[in-house]
C-alpha cells in the first residue's frame, strides 16, 4: 500500500463522517418568528409545536429565561442554505 492510497482512504473516511455530522441551523420552512425551534425539532426529530410549547413554559416559569435563550439562538444560530 502506497502513502497515497493511505492517505486517500483516510480522507475518505474523514469525509463520510462529517457528512453525517448533524448541525443546527435555523429552519426556513418551519418558522413562527425565526426557525429556531423548527430548526432544533429537525435536529432533535421531534414536532417543533412541542419546542414551542416547552419555549412558552420556560418563558412564563423561568421568569424570561426561555425567550432570553431564543433571541440569542436567533442571533448566534446560522439559518439553512
């Protein structure tokens, strides 16, 4: 085996894995205000209604700490291209 054919089967391998690497982006067909919770539900593969309702909760109970965490995945989290 060459150091080439080592090499090329490596990057190939490196090449598979991240393609299966899941990221989080901001849905552009899922969105309310700004896709972070259609975005995440495509992530987690759970119905983004849920990530609403769970938002709304975390929002009324923890005294603003869910839309805090909104508006700075809204800034901080990429949307799809």
């Amino acid at each position: 085996m060459t150091t080439n054919t080592v090499l090329n089967q490596a990057t190939d391998t490196l090449n598979q894995a991240t393609d299966k690497v899941k990221k989080l982006r901001r849905s552009r067909d899922d969105r309310m205000v700004a896709g972070v919770c259609g975005g995440l539900a495509k992530l987690l593969g759970v119905d983004a209604a849920l990530l609403r309702i769970l938002l709304v909760a975390a929002t009324l109970f923890g005294f603003g700490a869910g839309a805090v965490l909104y508006l700075a995945a809204w800034v901080l989290v990429p949307e799809e291209a």
